[in-house]
C-alpha cells in the first residue's frame, strides 16, 4: 500500500500545542477568592489537608471530613452550583510541605475531575508553599497537560480541550502570576508538541515530514534552520546515519537548529544532539513483535522534545545560544539494511564494528556529536530512547542521566526537579570501556550483557570531543501506560520542559 493512501494529504500532526488557549488573570474578592468569572463552568480551590479551608468553598472543615475530603494531595471534591457550575475542593495535603510539584499535580487533578468544562478557573493565591509566580505556572501546566489528548486521527475528540483558563490571585499579585501563567503556557506547549509528534505513527511522520514541520514551525519562532538529505549526509561522511538508514525507503534527515539569543555577543553556547528514530523495528536484529514494538513510534522522543525545547526559547527569554542536531531516519529491515558485522565510518574518521542493529541510537548520535563538537560549545547534552537496561534499572518514571561533567549534571538534574521530570545520575564507569574494544573497527556499538545503559553512554562519550558532556537516557519515560496526574496516557513528551528549563538557564560549568 503505497503512503498517499495511508496518510492523507492534508494531515497536521500537531493539532494541540495549546494552540487557542485563552489565558486571563482575575482578582480574587478578598484574600480567600471569590465565586469565579461568569464564563468558567469550574472553579478550582486549592485546600490543605490542615487550618480553615477557603473561605470561598463555603464549607467547613468538619463539613469536608463528613463529605470524605481531607485535603491529601491530589484529592477532590466537587460541588454543584447553581446554573450548573461547578466548584472543585482540591487537596494540596500540608501546606508546609507542598512545593511546585505538589501544586502541579493539585491543577491537574482538578482538570481531570473538570473533564466536561473548557472555560476553567483556578485559585492561585491559595496554593500554599509557592510564591505566586511559580504557582501560577504549575497550574497552567497542571490543568493543560492532564486534559491532553491525541485525536488528529479520530472521528470525535477524546475529550473537552480547555479553551480558557483563568487563574485568580490578589491584586498585589497580578503581575507575577500573569508572568507565571505565560511561562506555564509556554512550557506545557512544548510537551504537548513534544507528545503530538511523538504520538504520530510512523508512516504519518517520516524523516523528511518532521524536517519539513521542523523548518516551518522554525521559522515561526525565529530559529536558523539547516536541513541535511541523504547527499548532504554522504558528502559530510555522517556513516552513522546513513548505515542506519540503509533498509528503508525513506530518506534521512540531519536538522540543524540554532537559537541566537538578542543579547550581543560573548553569550553561552549549548548544544543538544537528539535521537529521531521515526520507527524502530531493530533493523535485521528484529525486535519481538510484542507491545513494546508497537510503541516504537516513539522513539524520536528526544528529537520532538529537542524540537519542541528550543521553539520555546525565545517565549522564555533564554539568554543562550543553542544549536540542536535531530537525528531522523527509521530503521527496518530490508536487503540493503546494515548487517550484523558491517563497519561504518563515523563523521570524522571513527570506525565502528556493527554487532546489534537494534542499538542504532548510538550511531546516529555519534555523527552529531561530533559536528556539535566541532563548535567548541560550551557543554553539549544528548537525549535519547537509547536502552532497555536503563529501563530495567529505573522504571517508567525515572530518567537516566550520565556524563563527563558534574557541574553540568548537577544542572540537568536540577531542571529535571523543576519540571517534575524526573532523572537520576548513574555511574559513568570507565572500566567497562574495553567492553566496546572491535577485532577490525575502533569500536563496537554494544557491550556485554551487563550495564548497558553505561556501555551506551561510554560509546557517545568517544564522540564528544572532551567538551562537557550529559546524556539523559529516556528509554523508560518516553511511554505512559496509564494516566496518572498530568501524565496523560501514550507518549509523555519527556525532556521537552527539562530542556528548555536547562537552557534557559544555563551556565558554562
């Protein structure tokens, strides 16, 4: 069947990157809100599992303990109102200890029980442990990113979109949560785009479509967009890429973005090299065709959220310059895919011995690497679906993070709390180097059985020129198997927030 069948001419793979979504902030009446502007169907009211609940929820708290609330976190109680309103009690649990996270799943718990509204409101000045500023942004997130949902390919919407919402806050406070509410915007954006390219299936986003939506949505923010094909990558020597790609009927695409920065000359310079692997079968190390198989879409996670970070950027103020290189091809089986065996030649001279064809993320990576070396940034950061053993020893919510730089983990680490992307720092031990030791090649691309979310890394790290280097590993994280929070269901569009929050705030290490 050929892919004018399969994909219609005019399919938008991104139809919701919170594209008409009304933001609008609103002065409480008094200190403890007021009943919510006409237009929202539901108000949102923060309550502590502890103290006098708002006075604004109108119930006491004896009355919320009858009715089974308690204010633990993520709780909810909702009460009809007249002309079929609704007003949403929403736990926080103690209110010494919530923080943004706290507030962030609060929202997005009351966006789920908001399911049928899209005009929503929500009470800021009562989301205890935040100033209002970060407040106002994690209840953004929170509210947008639960009601998310993939439909392009669906007769009706899974769901009611939210269409507006309306964050309440004293007077003395409105500058801080509208620039908060931007800010929150902006990000849950980058996810929700992250999670649409992501979600897309394979034949409705080749390499070639996702440097197209690359070089228009570019545009649009005021990135420098390099596109490379198939002879670009050949006369650059970018065997990685091309030997991967050498099964399909699909060309490949290398995208170069760059964000400058309005701030003169002499700023920082970071470089993100992500992983696009439009669909993974394993190439001729076939895959088993189980459920993980099937969500092999997913793998050019790291590219839509490299993608998706860096159209942010200027939304955010970043201070950084950044250039990402997108990886994209997909790797199938065919009689001219690379074999068990073959040597590639990396950009720049480094030859390495093929013995999985399934561990292909490394070697597209190795070839941008390199090119991001070549311009002596000041730290480069990679992001990849790169291995199953990082899943194994970290689970589904837990990112892997490795490199040569603490300073510069330290950072990613840091961004990863804030945005509740969760990572943690693994040993980048050099003594399984001479696992990847070839007979014929300077290098294999895998190790022994053993530690293979660290043999992986120790491979990128022959390609990072000595620069400082992380690597996050997101193998495990690219997936949600079940909805929970603002983790919607599907691809999760990890790294998208973690890295623009990462840059936006970067520092040479």
């Amino acid at each position: 069947m050929s892919r004018a069948v399969l994909v219609p001419a005019d399919f938008n793979p991104v139809p919701s990157a919170s594209r008409g979504v009304r933001l609008e902030v609103a002065e409480s009446a008094g200190s403890d809100g007021g009943p919510g502007p006409e237009g929202a169907g539901a108000l949102g009211i923060p309550v502590a599992s502890t103290g006098e609940p708002p006075h604004s929820l109108g119930l006491s708290r004896d009355a919320l303990h009858r009715a089974g609330f308690d204010g633990k976190a993520g709780q909810t109680l909702v009460l009809p109102m007249p002309a079929g309103r609704l007003r949403i009690a929403v736990g926080i649990g103690d209110k010494d200890q919530a923080g943004a996270a706290a507030g962030r799943d609060a929202a997005a718990a009351f966006a789920r029980a908001a399911a049928r509204d899209a005009e929503v409101a929500y009470l800021i000045d009562a989301a205890a442990g935040l100033g209002p500023e970060v407040a106002a942004q994690v209840a953004v997130e929170g509210i947008l990113l639960a009601r998310y949902s993939y439909d392009p390919l669906k007769r009706e919407p899974s769901g009611t979109p939210v269409r507006s919402v309306t964050l309440l806050a004293d007077a003395a406070q409105r500058d801080a949560v509208s620039a908060g509410a931007r800010r929150g915007l902006t990000l849950a954006g980058a996810t929700m785009l992250a999670r649409d390219l992501a979600n897309t299936p394979p034949a409705h986003l080749t390499a070639a479509r996702l440097a197209d939506l690359a070089a228009e949505l570019g545009a649009r923010a005021g990135l420098s967009v390099e596109i490379f094909d198939r002879d670009d990558l050949v006369r650059l020597g970018c065997g990685g890429l091309i030997g991967v790609n050498g099964g399909s009927a699909d060309d490949p695409r290398m995208i170069k973005l760059t964000y400058r920065p309005d701030v003169g000359t002499g700023s920082a310079h970071l470089a993100i090299v992500a992983k696009g692997i439009t669909y993974d079968s394993g190439g001729l190390s076939l895959k088993p065709a189980d459920a993980v198989h099937a969500t092999m879409k997913n793998d050019m996670t790291g590219a839509a959220a490299t993608l998706a970070a860096m159209l942010s950027l200027g939304e955010l103020g970043c201070r950084t310059k950044v250039t990402g290189y997108l990886m994209c091809t997909d790797n199938v089986p065919s009689g001219t895919a690379l074999r068990l065996g073959d040597v590639i030649t990396i950009h720049g001279g480094t030859t390495v011995e093929v013995l999985n064809t399934d561990a292909e993320g490394r070697l597209v990576m190795a070839d941008a690497l390199v090119l991001a070396a070549k311009e002596r940034p000041d730290a480069i950061v990679d992001i990849a679906t790169l291995t199953g053993a990082c899943m194994r020893a970290l689970g589904t919510r837990i990112a892997g993070v490795m490199g040569n730089s603490q300073p510069l983990i330290d950072q990613v680490l840091r961004s990863a709390e804030a945005t509740q992307e969760q990572a943690w720092q693994l040993p980048l031990e050099h003594a399984y180097r001479k696992e990847l030791d070839s007979d014929v090649a300077d290098l294999t691309n895998v190790g022994g059985p053993n530690a293979g979310a660290i043999t992986a890394a120790l491979f990128l790290e022959e390609f990072a020129g000595g620069l400082p280097w992380a690597h996050l590993d997101i193998a495990g994280v690219a997936q949600v198997e079940r909805a929970e929070s603002w983790r919607t269901s599907g691809c999760s569009g990890f790294g998208a927030r973690l890295l623009a929050d990462l840059a936006a705030g970067f520092h040479p290490a």
